[in-house]
C-alpha cells in the first residue's frame, strides 16, 4: 500500500480571499490533482467541478488573472463551431470574496447564426479538513445536498438561472441561446461561512501605501505590484481582538494567525505605512500570554505561535498542537522589535502607550522563562512531547543539525534569537525610557550581558570564524553553517569584524545559491536542495539578510543577494512562493519549485518591499510613494 502523501502545489492555479480559496487546474477545473478544492476556513467544501458544453470539455487556451482574487479561464469551444479559425470561445471567470465564489461562463460568438449551448455544471460537495488533505489522507464526506453543513461549516450552492439536480454530486444545467455575434452568460454561487471560525475577512482597506517604483531594471517594479496585490487576499482579522487586520501565513495551509510570520510581513511592509504594523501589535497583545500552561506551551508575556479553528493533528509525525499555541522562542522579542520600529515609522505615541504593559510583560518574558536554565541566553524545549521540537524559525525536527548530518539536542540556543532578543532589550529600554518607564538601564545591561555571552556561538573553519546556528544542550555550538546567521546583521549584536565576516559568508556560493540564500550551507551532510530547511531558499531569509547588509553598511553584497532574488521572481512570474529549491544558477536557468511551497505566503510577499527599502535605501522618516 502507498503511503499517504502531501499534495504538490506548484503547477496548480489558486484564487483568493482569506479565508476562501480555489485551487483549481490551469484550465479552471477542480478534482484532477489532491489539493483541488473550495476551501473556507481551512475546511475544503467542494472536491471537484467540471464543465461540459454540449457533452464536451472546453478546450484552454490561457488563464488570466485580474487580481488575486480574480481570474478567467479562456477556452474555445469547437463543439459549437467546428473549424480551423474558431468563430467561438467561452470566458470561464472566478472570483472569490471572503465569504463567496462566484464563477460565470461567458461564450462569445462572431457567427452569423445563434448557437445553441447546454452547459452542465458537476460539483462534488466535500467537508474534508486542511490538515487531512495536507497529510495525504482522503475525504470524509458522506452525504449530498445542493446545501451541506458539517462541524459548523456551511456551504450553499446558488444558481437561479439553472436546473439544479442533486444524486452523487450537484448538476446545475443551464440552456443558452448565443446570438449571432453576440454573448450568453450563466452565472453560479458558491456561499460559505464557519459559525466556529477564528479568523475572518477584512472588510475596511488595506492599511497601507502603494508605492510608485520607478527603475530602468522593471523587475522590482513587477515584484512589488505582484505582491501588493496577494497581500491584499491575505488580510484577516480574528474573532478574539475583532477589527484589527493581520496577513495570513499562506495559501493553502496557513490560512491563520501565526505570531513570527505577521511580525515579519507587517515589520517589511512599514514603509509603506506603520497602520498594518500597529493592528497586527494589538492583535497579538490581545493573546499575549498570561499563565503558565505547559499544553499549550503558554507562559507570562510570551507571543503566541498559531491560531487554528480546533486542534492540529499532523499525521505521522506525532504532533498536535492545540487551536491557541504558544511554541515559538522568537515571537515574543520580535514583537518588541516591531512596536520600537512601527513607533519609528510614526505609530503614534498614544497607540504606543496603550501597549506598554505588553511591553514589559514581553521583556520579563525573555528574562524569566525564555531564559529556561538561567544562563542568560534563550533555548526553547517542547515540554509536552507532542508540540513542535524546533521552536524557531526553521521549525521542522530535522532543521537544526551538525555539519556531519547528527541531529542536536535541546533545549537549543539558535544564534538568530539571541539577535532578537538583544535587539528587543535595547530598543525595549529605548521605548521605557521615551515614556518615562520602567527600568530601562535593567535592561541595557541585559543586553549587553546577551552580547558578551554570544562569543560562545562562535567557531572557525577553514574559510574563517562565523556564528554556530545555535548551541546545544550541552553548550557546544552546531557548527553547520546556515542562512540563520543573516538575522544577526543589523540588530547591533554584532562587532563590525564580525559583521564584516557574516557578510563575506552570506554571497560565499555554498551559501549563496544565486537564487538566494540556502537554508543550509552545501558543504553540510544533510545539505538537499529541496529540503525544507536544509538547503532551500526562503525569499523572507534573504529579505531579512539583504536588509542587515544595508542596515551595516554592505551594500555590494546586499546587491548581490537581491539581484538573486529578481532573477528567481521573473521565474515566478513575481509571485515569490514560501521556498524554493536551492540549486545554483550558475547550473539550473531558472529555481527549481519546492513542489509544496504555499503560494502566496505572506512573508514571501511582503519581503518586496523589504527589498525595496534596501535598495532605495529608505529609513524612518523616508517613504516608498
């Protein structure tokens, strides 16, 4: 028997508007790959749609999007006029709303005669969760109706000008006149909504600024467009702090609230206005951790890690992580970075003081538990058995290992945390002392305590000295190299040496693959180029690193990573995904898909305009407009 396996989402064409989404084939129809689906709410409610002309398939010419959230699937129909020139074509068109897909076929004839047309729409109805369908695992629907709920689900079908019918699947039957040179169009609805949903669609404007990009080189321009666009599908608000906007991780699988993914995407996007910022801050503050619960690794002050709708359960991997979870080391000092930065790009004063108390509660976080042995740095440990094992960034078991392949053992200490939180205390004092607040020198020199004890992370090999990714339970640094250490330019944690020899390892090509910088270094053991976090490139990685080049004064090489970058977004056709394969370019023409990788991830996105700033060289008080 084959084993259950994940869906592969590269060749797929998705719509969206979180939390809907379409994932469909290049032609429009649903049910030829596993991922296919209407989704809402991270529950798939149709498995499959087809649609015949007159007892036949449409023939594609081409998929054109609009929008993210707005696509058309245009065909030919030779069914209806049989020769080489075709006198008729059809316009399948789908948009998604957050609570709706609207789909329309529209055929269009040049002949001198009406047409006749019967159009015979088939859907499958489908209540199958996510997280079956990204484990591989089939459906569980059972019963058909042309309206089906499940688990507080609701999906309805609405067609008024058709005949519906309902046996093993939905019929919706239209009959079409086309007129001579001219149009007939039928028209269906799909409505959805979860009575038990955490998160929901946002319905004010997006809180940010389009930017004007002007550039002999259009690539950034496109990148950026692009990416305004999909981050405008991805803004949610959540049930438990309502009318506060966010970013979603990702299609199709992080249709959520995720603490480290919403800071990253919202800290990028400052440039263009500090709203997203200050919303998603607030967002967070309104989780923040109060009590110590060990099942949901819930501590004083921490930042959560997910938001889901019930309980995760990963099959296979023994993991199942509650529907509120806290198992993230970095959300919480990221947080504080965020609120410093958003009050630099202008968040008011007053919405800065409101947040104070999280502030501080934050900080004694970092001191008080992320601190688990006492030693002055942060490690994390899964204390439940059942939660994710690696807490960072690069949270899969395997992501954190010696250069010989062997794993390392917790609690870890990842070299990029250290940064962060070194980062937050500083900055965290910098606020506290502007309000009059506090103890800011406390936590001065608690930082500085942080930068004196990072020494520990560094080791030599035969290219030089460069931080370990993380030390050990043990204290011995792991001495693989790996993009981890891009997050530490920029914070201030480091000496100009040895900034100056991060830099020289960030553009080294075991390192730098041209298309961005691998997750792991080639010269590893368990380097892969499609491993998802032992030798892929995530876009937001690079981002994060091209941006502390800039920041510490490296220009040249911040160049060399971006124009890497661009080179892989015109692959994309700008749509950058969560990874890709790290494959150099010196040997492949265009990146390598990491077949899995959501499309589009927020973070991805949002690192354009990270990219922007680097290159423009926009600082506080400057603007991308």
């Amino acid at each position: 028997m084959t084993a259950p396996l994940q869906p592969l989402l590269h060749d797929e064409t998705v719509v969206l508007t979180a939390p809907t989404q379409v994932w469909s084939a290049a032609d429009g129809s649903i049910g030829s790959a596993a991922i296919h689906g209407v989704y809402h709410s991270d529950v798939r409610v149709i498995r499959r749609q087809s649609i015949l002309v007159n007892g036949e398939p449409l023939e594609h010419l081409a998929a054109v999007s609009a929008t993210a959230a707005d696509v058309t699937f245009v065909s030919i129909a030779r069914q209806l006029d049989a020769t080489v020139d075709p006198g008729v074509r059809a316009e399948h068109r789908r948009v998604t709303s957050a609570s709706a897909v609207s789909e329309s076929l529209t055929i269009t004839s040049r002949l001198d005669h009406p047409v006749e047309a019967v159009v015979v729409v088939t859907v499958e109805p489908d209540l199958t969760d996510l997280d079956q369908i990204k484990a591989g695992l089939s459906s569980t629907f059972s019963t058909v109706s042309p309206s089906w709920s499940n688990d507080s689900v609701t999906a309805s079908v609405e067609a008024p000008d058709a005949t519906i019918s309902a046996d093993a699947a939905i019929t919706l039957t239209f009959t079409l006149t086309i007129p001579a040179g001219g149009a007939a169009t039928a028209r269906w609805q799909f409505g959805v909504r979860d009575e038990a949903a955490v998160v929901h669609g946002a319905s004010a404007p997006a809180p940010w600024s389009a930017p004007t990009v002007h550039s002999s080189d259009d690539r950034l321009e496109r990148w950026v467009a692009q990416a305004l666009d999909d981050l405008d599908s991805l803004r949610l608000t959540a049930t438990a702090v309502p009318g506060e906007q966010f970013l979603a991780a990702g299609a199709p699988w992080f249709f959520t609230l995720f603490g480290r993914d919403s800071i990253w995407a919202a800290r990028f996007m400052l440039p263009l206005g500090h709203e997203l910022a200050a919303s998603t801050l607030r967002v967070l503050a309104g989780l923040q951790g109060t009590g110590h619960v060990p099942a949901t690794a819930e501590q004083p002050g921490k930042i959560m890690h997910e938001l889901r709708r019930g309980t995760l359960n990963i099959p296979g991997e023994g993991i199942s992580l509650p529907p509120l979870y806290y198992g993230t080391v970095d959300a919480t000092p990221l947080w504080i970075c965020l609120l410093h930065d958003a009050w630099r790009w202008g968040m008011p004063d007053e919405q800065v003081e409101a947040l104070l108390p999280h502030l501080e509660a934050a900080l004694a976080w970092m001191r008080d538990y992320g601190d688990a042995d006492g030693d002055g740095l942060l490690e994390y440990v899964d204390e439940t058995g059942h939660g994710l094992a690696n807490q960072g960034w690069k949270d899969s078991g395997d992501s954190v290992q010696w250069r010989d392949g062997r794993l390392a053992t917790g609690p870890i200490a990842l070299c990029e945390v250290q940064a962060y939180a070194y980062e937050a205390a500083v900055h965290g004092a910098d606020l506290l002392e502007h309000f009059g607040v506090g103890q800011p020198g406390e936590w001065r020199a608690w930082a500085a305590s942080i930068r004196s004890k990072f020494s520990a992370f560094w080791i030599e090999d035969a290219n030089g000295s460069y931080p370990a990714i993380a030390l050990d339970a043990d204290k011995n640094p792991v001495d693989t190299v790996t993009s981890n250490l891009g997050h530490l330019l920029g914070t201030g944690l480091l000496t100009d040496t040895q900034a100056a020899a991060v830099a020289a390892r960030l553009v080294d090509p075991t390192l730098n693959s041209g298309y961005g910088l691998r997750t792991m270094s080639t010269d590893s053991a368990g380097y892969w180029p499609l491993s998802y976090h032992g030798g892929s490139v995530w876009t937001h990685d690079t981002a994060i690193a091209i941006a502390g080049l800039a920041r510490d004064g490296f220009s040249a090489q911040a160049a060399e990573l971006t124009d890497g970058l661009l080179a892989a977004a015109v692959a994309f056709d700008y749509r950058m995904p969560e990874l890709h394969g790290g494959d150099a370019a010196s040997a492949f023409s265009r990146p390598v898909p990491y077949p899995a990788a959501c499309r589009p991830q927020a973070w991805s996105a949002a690192a354009a305009i990270a990219v922007l700033a680097a290159r423009e060289g926009l600082t506080p008080g400057a603007s991308a407009r």
